[in-house]
C-alpha cells in the first residue's frame, strides 16, 4: 500500500531555530502534498498545500514566511519553520495522495518542541 | 469554505456496546467523507470513507452512513473493543481525485470503550 515517511519524528530545538521537517511518498508519486498541524487535543488544520514544481497555497493567517514550504520532486515536500518560538510547537503531519480517486496517507508526524 | 461539525466530542460505551459519531458539514459540493482514527502521538489511519454516489457502506464493525439532503454523515462502532478507544476524525473533500483535495476535519470524538 502506499506510505508515506516522514522525517524526524520528534525535534527540540531552542527558540529561534530553524526546523526542517521532510515528507516522502515511498512508493508512488505526489504532485500534491498537504501540511496539517494539530495542537494538544484538537483537530487537525491544514496549512498549506505543497504543489510540485510550483508555490505552496496557504490557509488564511498562515504565515507563508514563516512556513517555508519546498516541493521539488514529485515524492519530497519539505516544511521549514523558521525562527520558531514556542508557541510554534505542536505536530506537524503531512499527507498524500496518489492518482485519481486513491485516498490521501497521512506521515507519521513530527512533534516540535520549542524551548 | 467548508466547515464540518462533529459530536460527540467524547463518548464512553461499555465493551460490546455500540458507538456513534455524528458529522455535519456546510458545502454542497463536497462528495468525499473519511473517517481516520487517531491514537495518541500517532498518525491518523482511515478506517472507511465515503462518497456521495452512495448512502451506506460497511466494513465488518464499521459502518458509515450518509444523508446529503440533510448534509450529515454518521460512525458507527458495532460490538465495541477496548482497542477501539482513540480519538476518531470525521473530514470532507470534493473532487474525484481525493488524492489531490485538502480535508476538512471535524473536532474529534474520543472514544473511550470500558472492559
């Protein structure tokens, strides 16, 4: 079946750092990808959508600057958020789909935590 | 865009009861209906999804309903485990191509089934 790996799982990081979080389909190809982030007991909420070869859509009152989103294959869409601060930390899950009507797979996700 | 209404946002049954999760959504134009369960720090898992075209579908335990007039899509549980506790998402989307098209969750229901 189709997966999709996402890499690290789980980052602490100082205030101000910047974070790179990958996102892959291992065995199919995505030209689109999606980023969600999900606070403590809450729903997920899409961010962006990542489009191969072309600009990330983001979600009103996401912060294209601060989410920096690369899309440059058609199996690898990284999310960088830059200069985070605390408030920036929760998970970060991305997901995939293949062609036609294939239902989306989501990553393991990655756990942020700013000091 | 889209808004989707889900209730309870907790629900404790006892082991071999039933369980039901309620969704209500906003656009029309929606035609896809997932449900993922979520276990705590991990992905969300699709468990059965729907589409428009028809109004019931069942998976062994599983079932999901849907009502397009009234815009509303139901969970159902039979014969609940213990390993059935999690916290369930309900999401809507449109397009044929699923694979490609953002969800729209709902806030989540958590499940908690007693031994």
């Amino acid at each position: 079946g189709a997966v999709v790996s996402q890499h690290p799982s789980w980052v602490i990081c100082k205030s101000g750092t910047s974070v790179k979080i990958e996102c892959r389909s291992l065995d199919f190809q995505a030209t689109t990808m999606f980023w969600y982030r999900q606070f403590p007991k809450q729903s997920l909420m899409l961010m962006a959508t990542s489009n191969e070869g072309s600009k990330a859509t983001y979600e009103q009152g996401v912060e294209k600057d601060k989410f920096l989103i690369n899309h440059a294959s058609l199996t690898l869409s990284t999310l960088t958020v830059t200069s985070a601060h605390p408030e920036d930390s929760s998970f970060y899950i991305c997901s995939a789909g293949g062609q036609g009507s294939q239902p989306q797979h989501f990553g393991d996700g990655t756990r942020l935590s700013i000091l | 865009g889209e808004n989707v209404e889900q209730h309870p946002s907790t629900l404790s049954v006892q082991e071999g009861d039933s369980a039901v999760i309620k969704c209500t959504y906003s656009d029309s134009a929606s035609n896809y209906f997932p449900w993922y369960k979520q276990e705590l720090g991990k992905r969300p898992q699709l468990i059965i999804d729907i589409r428009s075209n028809v109004g019931e579908k069942k998976d062994q335990r599983i079932a999901v309903t849907l009502n397009k007039t009234a815009k509303h899509f139901s969970l159902h549980i039979t014969e609940t485990q213990p390993e059935d506790s999690a916290v369930y998402f309900c999401a809507a989307s449109y397009g044929m191509d699923t694979g490609r098209r953002a969800l729209t969750f709902g806030s989540g229901t958590r499940l908690q089934v007693q031994p």
